[in-house]
C-alpha cells in the first residue's frame, strides 16, 4: 500500500480537514499488541505446570 | 450525633496448598508459616477471655459462642506493626492493625500479603524437594468452599442497628462493582455463569445474622467492639472480597468508611429497599456487563451503578455540608473516577480493579489460546492472580508490566510490614512489642498484659483506639527502658492481680 494511501481525509465538528495518519495508529497498535503477546509468553513462563492437576487438588477448608 | 471518627482495618484467610506433599494437612501447613515467619521471637498468647463472639448487635443477647476448633489460638504472633498473624479456620489469617483512614488500611493489608509472602519462603525451607508451598489472597477453592475478607468500622452505638442494616443492605450489594476480585464459574448451587465480579457473592444466604461461616448474611451481627461497648460498635462487615489492587481496597474501606459516617448523621436520604437482597447479591456479582437491574420494594428497578450514583451522592452532599479530611476527598474522586468508567467501559477500569483486570487476562488468553470457559487453563490463571509470591502471582505481572496503578511504593508496603500505624492504639502495641516482647504474655485487641518479673501480672487496657498513638505515648516509651519503668510510669505499681493501666 503506497503512503498517499493510508492518509484519509475527513471533516472534524468545525468542518475543517483532518488529516489522519493510518500508518501511525498502526504501528501503535501494533506495539501494543506486541506488549499483550510479551506479556502473555511471560505470565506463560510462570503459570504453574499441569494446570488441570493443579486444580483440581486446590481444596481448601471452608473459613469465614 | 456527631459521627465517631472512622476507625478502620482489614482480615485476610489467606488460601494455602502445598504440592507433591500427598499427606497435606492446612492446619499444619498454616501452623508452619506463622512460626517460620515468628522465627525465634517471643509467642504471645492472644487473650480470649476479652472476646465475645456470640454476642449479637440487635441486643437479642447472647447465642452460644462457636465451640473453638482445637487449632484454634494455638498460634499465633502479635507483629510489630501492630498485626495479629494466627491460624483460623485451617487458614493463615492476618487482621491488620487499626488504621487512622482508608489509606492507612489499604497499605496495612498490602503489608499482610507482604508478611505473608515472606512466611512463605521461611516455610518453604523445611520443604522436601520438589514440594512446593502456595499462599493465595483469595476467597474460594472454586468448589464449594469460601473463606473471608473482611473489614471492620468503628461506629457510633447510638446509631440503632436496624437502620444501619436497611442502608447498608443496598450499599454492599451494589458495591461489589467495586470491590470484586473475578471468579471463573459459579458455585454453591447458584446459576451457572462463565465469570462474576466477585469471589464471595455465592456464598450469601441471609440478610442479617451472626454467622461468618455458614448460611453467611449480608449485614453480620457480631458485636465484638474491641473498645467501650457503651460508646462504640464495631462493625464487621464480611461481604467482600479479598483485593490485591490497591485502589481496590482504598475505595472499598473509604467508601464503607463515608456511608457509616454520613449515616451516623442523618445524611443519607430513605432508603432503598432491595426487593429480593440475598437474589441481589449474587445477580449484581454475575453481571459483569453491568447492565441488569434489581428490583426494589416499590417495584421499582436500579442497576448497581444507579444505586452506587445515588450512594455517591448522597456522600458527597454530606461532605459539603460536613468537610472532608484530603484522604476523603480522594475517596471521592476514586469512587466517582471508577463509576464514569464502569458505565463507559468496564475494561476501562482494568488498570485499578481486580476483576476487570482479570477478565481482560482471560479474554486474551482465550482469544490466544482458542480456550472454552471451563479450561483448566483459566481455572489456573483464576487462581494464579492472587498468589502472593511476587515471580508467580499474575497481579504482580500486571503490576511489574505498568498494567496496574498503584497507590504504594514497595518501600512504603516494606516499612509497614515493620512499623505500627501511628494515630491508633496501634501504635502502642506494636511499639511494645517491639521493644518490650519478651515481657509481653498476652494481649488483645484492647489489652496488653506484662511479666514484669513481680508477683501479679500487669494489664495495660487499651480501650480507646484513637488513643495510644505516636503523639501520647512517644515520649513515655522513651522514657521507659524496661517494661517495669513502662508499667510504673503507667501508675500500676501496687503489684496487685488485675492492675490496671492506661496508656492514654
């Protein structure tokens, strides 16, 4: 896609032009969903193993 | 009546497992983490001949108090912050010390997990390999069995209980939109549901009564006031959750905290009769969209949200015409803060509580994963947010990431696991336990009692819990090298059984 391509053009509430810069708000968006993934394959390396046995034997005795 | 300053604090069962110890046993884990984390220091007997837990606020006198379970008082430490860290009910419970405002009381609970946290490694040292110990800030296993969070108020005694309970009823079913922490699934017989706002919500079946561990009410009766019974009640409210947000617990006490106080003045217009309380309680915490409503005495129907608005404004009224302290104010702003964005989006709130936060974990987990709500894997990372170790608890990921706001720097949370709050009772307590421990038998929420090496014991009454704070009693500890200098300066020289002192 060439660059004229992603900047689109709309009218704000003075009716003045806005230009919007797609190719921007992409790349935010993609860092942010590069921060989710990092930090999913972090919480990952952490997250107890066997997590269906683990579980299951979690019984505690009922309190307050 | 003027209102009675807010005198507040917090107790935590914490939930606890070990894995690979196929003969696990809670009350003997429980038992192994407070005396690993009391090391060597001195045990101090918690008096109980001063409790009274079968006494009943709507002056119905007394029912029998609960038979003891065998386990029960056997351990247990007094902290120099003030703290009691004892076994209860198979559990290690933390109650914090009695703090000045909702700030204090949030940061007091944080030092709980912290205490604990480090309990757990000490314990963890006696361990065979390959066995590992868990503490969860949590409130249910997710089968059936559910242990408290609670918080207590001072309050006026004047104030008669049944209009307290008519607010209060309302208030605490529409607050657990903020105070959840999240659950996966449902659980003693209510609706099936793939995720609720809150962990206790399932376990409430009475509006009011005297029970904290079966057929649990909305509004509990315990009459226990730790303090002067003619002047003040203490009101222990057990319909909440265990938080690790930090927002969390600040807004759930503060908020608490202003609705008494408004209440005690008159400040609150009629009340808002839920038409079904116990079916409010778990339909508000099984709607996490936010958008069912409850039906009210006058056939009327409000939201959660609607009945928080009001609350709000009802205690906003009453701080205009009364003033509010700077840590009220900020109550406010929170509370108002987090209902705009409930409304608005309540994964907007994911940065200050704990049951967006944990949604939000799951959603993209089962976005990632392609994962049905009755995975295990969710079941797991359910449980796995509350853990308090810092490296395996998913709150301290979000936390260590910048996904979560925080009122508190580690340092201050550090500081408070040592060092007593400094304007109550507190103060006093966890200052003598610090530096006269050795001499200390007993003591209690209201009473401390000293071996000062004479024939009789000295009790040291602390029924005031505004008094006994840094600016009374600095200088007289101070001035007191020994525990014997303490107890003369405090007048009980006699050597009598049963001398009394004051700190005050």
């Amino acid at each position: 896609m060439a660059e004229q391509e992603r900047k689109q053009t709309r009218r704000d509430d003075s009716g003045r032009e806005v230009e919007e810069d797609q190719h921007a708000a992409t790349e935010v968006g993609e860092e942010l969903t590069e921060k989710i993934d990092d930090l999913l394959d972090e919480i990952d390396s952490v997250l107890e193993e066997n997590a269906e046995e683990f579980v299951k034997n979690y019984v505690q005795k009922g309190g307050q | 009546m003027s209102e009675v300053h807010k005198v507040v604090g917090t107790e935590t069962e914490f939930g606890i497992t070990i894995r690979n110890h196929p003969d696990f046993n809670p009350v003997v884990a429980s038992s192994l983490v407070i005396n690993s984390y009391a090391g060597t220091s001195t045990r101090i007997q918690w008096s109980y001949e001063e409790e009274s837990p079968g006494r009943d606020a709507r002056g119905f006198g007394y029912e029998p108090a609960p038979t003891a379970e065998f386990e029960t008082g056997l351990v247990n430490v007094v902290l120099t912050n003030g703290a009691r860290l004892y076994v209860d009910h198979a559990h290690p419970e933390y109650s914090s010390p009695e703090c000045y405002d909702a700030l204090e009381a949030a940061l007091y609970d944080k030092a709980g997990e912290l205490v604990l946290e480090r309990a757990s490694k000490a314990a963890s040292r006696v361990l065979l390999e390959g066995q590992r110990l868990y503490i969860h800030k949590n409130n249910s296993d997710g089968k059936g069995n559910s242990y408290g969070a609670h918080e207590n108020y001072l309050v006026d005694r004047r104030l008669p209980f049944g209009e307290l309970v008519r607010h209060l009823i309302p208030f605490f079913a529409s607050r657990q939109i903020y105070t959840g922490s999240g659950k996966v699934g449902s659980e003693n017989g209510r609706p099936a549901v793939d995720y609720q706002i809150t962990q206790r919500a399932d376990f409430f079946e009475e509006e009011v009564g005297l029970e904290t561990t079966l057929k649990r009410p909305i509004v509990n009766t315990r009459d226990e006031p730790h303090a002067d019974p003619s002047l003040y009640r203490r009101l222990h409210v057990i319909i909440g959750d265990s938080n690790l947000s930090e927002t969390q617990t600040f807004l759930k006490v503060g908020a608490t905290a202003l609705v008494l106080s408004a209440i005690e003045v008159g400040g609150l217009g009629e009340p808002v009769d839920l038409a079904h309380p116990v079916e409010s309680i778990w339909r508000v915490s099984h709607d996490p969209t936010l958008r069912s409503t409850l039906e009210l005495d006058d056939g009327t129907h409000a939201s959660a949200l609607e009945l928080q608005w009001h609350y709000l404004d009802w205690v906003s009224k009453y701080a205009e015409v009364h003033g509010v302290s700077d840590v009220e104010r900020l109550v406010l702003d929170t509370w108002e803060g987090i209902l705009t964005d409930l409304e608005r989006d309540p994964a907007s709130t994911a940065d200050r509580l704990d049951w967006t936060a944990k949604l939000d974990l799951l959603d993209r987990y089962r976005e990632r994963d392609g994962l049905a709500w009755a995975a295990p894997k969710l079941r797991l990372l359910d449980l796995q947010y509350h853990d308090v170790d810092r490296t395996r608890g998913l709150y301290h990921r979000l936390v260590a990431n910048g996904r979560m706001k925080r009122l508190f720097t580690d340092a201050e949370i550090e500081k408070a696991a040592i060092a007593p709050p400094e304007r109550t009772r507190a103060y006093f307590r966890g200052s003598c336990v610090d530096r006269y421990g050795d001499a200390i038998v007993a003591a209690n929420w209201d009473s401390l009692i000293f071996d000062v090496g004479e024939e009789a014991l000295k009790r040291v009454p602390m029924m005031e819990p505004l008094r006994g704070g840094k600016d009374r009693v600095a200088d007289l500890l101070e001035r007191s090298p020994t525990p014997a200098d303490l107890v003369r300066a405090l007048g009980g020289e006699d050597g009598r059984a049963g001398t009394e002192t004051d700190p005050s």
